[in-house]
C-alpha cells in the first residue's frame, strides 16, 4: 500500500519530542485516551464532513463516501485512506471511499485527493481561494491505485493561530467567515486550534461573581481590535468598552464555532487565568495582593490605558478566580477539550526575577486551570522567551518546571527563524510545538 506523510499548509505547527519522552509521560497517554472517548461519534463527525463537501462542491455530493475507522485500522495513529469504491463505475454511485479516525482526517484526506488527483487548489482568499475547475464531472472521477492510499500523521497535534491571531484577523469575523476558515483547518488536518472568540462575556460572569460592576469591565477590556492585548496584560480599557449586544453574539458565535470544531473531531483549546484582573480589584478586596506592571507601548505612557495589574500567586483569590473561569467555560459550552492556553508575561517583564516567585506564579496559575479540571493541560506560547532577555536558564527552568512534565505543552513559535529549544535543552524537558511555514510531502 502507498504511503506518505500528510500535507499540511501554511503556518501549521507540531508538536516536536521524541516517542520515546511522549510514552514516558503517562498524563499524556491519559489525554488521548480522554480525547478519544469523548470525541463525537463517528456518524457526528461523518456528517459534518459531508457538510463539508456540500459547501465546497455540492455537485459531487454523492459521489464520495466517508467512514470513520479505529485507530488500529492506521497501525495505532491517525490516518487517512483512499481507497475506490467497491460501488464505482456504476450509476449514481459513490466512487471514491475516505476512511480516517476522525472528521479531520477524513478532511484531509478529501483535500489530499482533490489536490493530487484532481489538481484542484483550496485556500484563503488572498492565496488563490478556492479553484475547483480542474475536478471532473461526477461519475469520471479519476481512480487511486488498486492498493489505495494509505498517509500517516506523523504527530498527534497540528496546531494552528496564536493569541494575537483574534485581534489581528478575527475581530470582525461573523459565522460565514468562522465557518470557512474551521473548514480550511479540516483541509489541512488541523487539530489543535485556539479558540478564544467570546471569552469577554465568560470574563464578565466571573468578575461579577466576585462583585466587580460593569463600569469596572469596562475599563478592563480592550475593544475588539485590541483584545488579544487586553487579554494577556498589556494594555487595558484602549478601544473599549464593549457593548453588552456584542459580548453576547461573541458568546453566541463562540458556541458555534466550538460546535463545529468538535463535530470535526477538533480539540479546541480555551483560554485560562493568568492573574490579569481589572484596576478595580484595589476597591473591591483592599486586602488584596497586586502589582502594577510597567508600560506597554501605550499611548503617551497613559495609566488610563497601560501599567496593567496582576494578582499575586500568593494571594488566595488567584486560584479562585482561575478556577471559577475553567468552571465557567465548562458550564457555558457543555465540555472541554482539558487544554488551556495562558500567557502572563508576553512582552511584559516580570516584577521579580527570583526563580521561587516565577515559580510560585506557575504553581498558581496551573493550580487554578487545574482546580477546574482535572485533567487540565497548559499551552504556553513561547515568545517570552525570545522577546525578553530577562529570561535567563534559571528563571526559564522555574517557570517551565513549576508544573509536573507532561501537564505543560510550550509553543516555540518563531522557530524558523529563533529557535528557543536549541538553546534551552529542548526546553529543559517540557514537551513542545516547534513552528514551521509548510511541510512538503514526500513519499516514504
């Protein structure tokens, strides 16, 4: 049977550590094992697929069949297979079988055919859209070989965006656009996606929890071009405030892009608690242990918008307010993937650089994620390290070590160009994601 990696597009990313480190881990084996039985059923993830294709070429709609297999069908991986169908060559029947252990590879598979077979192209808009003319009528689909196509995925994650992402595209984005951009990541065998859209109204449910008022929302978040700054302690209130109509239709549309996410077989990732609180906690708890952090490249050095406010690791209500929010997202959305993206210090520099505090930030940090839930995994971006040169061997090691291997998972994301785990010992251990621009196919 022919062989080959699986394509992937532009700017995806993979998780990079060896067999070996990952089968050492048994919190991770104990993830896939969660992830596999809480995926949606194979007929829910065959028929968001199918969908799929409705959308983007509804005149083959019954000319390709999908199936969901078991992983022991791929040697103990994901897989895709082409293969022809028994049923080709006769009449109003289906002529090409996708088979793959989830939706996603399904996808993948779909988008592998239609590219090598067909010579058909499909991306974003502004990288040529998508160019199906090439694709031949239904009924004269061309054939794979007799033994099929057999492509392996060569690691269990294909990550995709970043924090900045939302604010930088997203914004703007209503259920039209979100639709066609879960279904350009099903394409290209994305899994892993961030999934941060309406996160302000979850926010505000949990500060009023703690007696937080609107008026003092609204001068913690961002507007929505600048969210992704708001978010992760940079800047506060620039843009704003959010009007109550948006918060709740970003709610509404996070729902269904999480929806559909996990009808794919997705594993979206959700954000976490950082310490990033609004001003406003100096009046509502006095008693409260909080630093100012410094300027942020904020308009004239402005406190009205910079020189946000982080709650202390040691202070009680951080694991509180951290684990109210995973609480919250479960209850909002109905499930989770158990993977959290959090960054506290992305371009801003530590108010202490003793490994013990940074530390104890960590500590509290995953402690709240996982006070939440159980299986909790922490998805940092890498960037602090490149960024900031305050991040030294000592100080990298306690924030990386300060929770147990296998329960972080780091994102070295200007790899190509910077690569942070040739010169921190492959992260001192911590299992990460190294970025690539695309990976070629080859055959094997």
């Amino acid at each position: 049977m022919a062989s080959a990696w699986l394509l992937f597009s532009l700017f995806l990313f993979f998780i990079i550590f060896s067999a070996a480190k990952e089968f050492q881990s048994p919190h991770f084996s104990c993830l896939h094992e969660i992830h596999e039985r809480e995926r949606s059923s194979a007929s829910v993830q065959e028929t968001a697929v199918h969908g799929l294709l409705m959308r983007l070429l509804p005149s083959h709609a019954s000319s390709f069949q999908f199936r969901i297999i078991s992983k022991e069908e791929c040697n103990g991986k994901l897989c895709f297979i082409i293969r022809n169908h028994p049923s080709a060559k006769q009449d109003a029947s289906p002529e090409i079988l996708i088979e793959g252990v989830t939706g996603v590879e399904i996808s993948a598979g779909l988008h592998w055919y239609l590219k090598y077979f067909c010579s058909a192209h499909i991306s974003w808009e502004k990288t040529g859209g998508v160019q199906l003319d090439t694709v031949p009528k239904p009924g004269s689909l061309p054939l794979v070989p007799h033994d099929g196509i057999f492509v392996q995925r060569p690691v269990q994650w294909s990550y995709y965006q970043n924090a900045v992402t939302s604010s930088y595209s997203f914004a703007w984005w209503d259920w039209e656009r979100w639709e066609k951009e879960i279904d350009w990541m099903a394409f290209q065998g994305i899994n892993l996606p961030l999934a941060f859209t309406g996160q302000e109204a979850i926010w505000q449910k949990v500060f009023q929890r703690f007696n937080f008022s609107t008026s003092d929302l609204d001068d913690f978040f961002g507007g929505p071009a600048f969210l992704a700054w708001s978010r992760m302690n940079n800047l506060h209130g620039w843009g704003g405030p959010l009007p109550q109509t948006w918060l709740n239709n970003q709610l509404v549309l996070q729902k269904k892009i999480l929806a559909r996410m996990y009808d794919f077989g997705m594993t979206p990732v959700l954000p976490a608690f950082s310490g990033n609180v609004p001003a406003a906690i100096k009046s509502r708890f006095p008693n409260a242990r909080v630093t100012q952090l410094g300027n942020w490249f904020s308009v004239n050095s402005n406190t009205r918008w910079c020189c946000t406010y982080l709650l202390e690791p040691t202070d009680p209500l951080f694991v509180d307010i951290g684990k109210s929010f995973i609480e919250q997202q479960i209850k909002e959305y109905g499930r989770s993937s158990h993977i959290y993206n959090c960054d506290t210090f992305d371009e801003n520099t530590p108010p202490s650089d003793n490994p013990q505090y940074i530390s104890s930030l960590g500590a509290a940090i995953y402690e709240g994620m996982q006070s939440g839930d159980s299986a909790a995994v922490w998805l940092m971006q890498g960037w602090l390290f490149s960024y900031d040169p305050f991040w030294q061997p000592p100080q990298m090691k306690a924030l990386l070590h300060s929770v147990p291997i296998g329960r972080m998972v780091v994102l070295d994301l200007y790899a190509e160009v910077k690569p942070i785990w040739t010169t921190s010992n492959h992260f001192y251990g911590v299992p990460y994601i190294w970025k690539v621009p695309i990976i070629p196919l080859f055959f094997v």
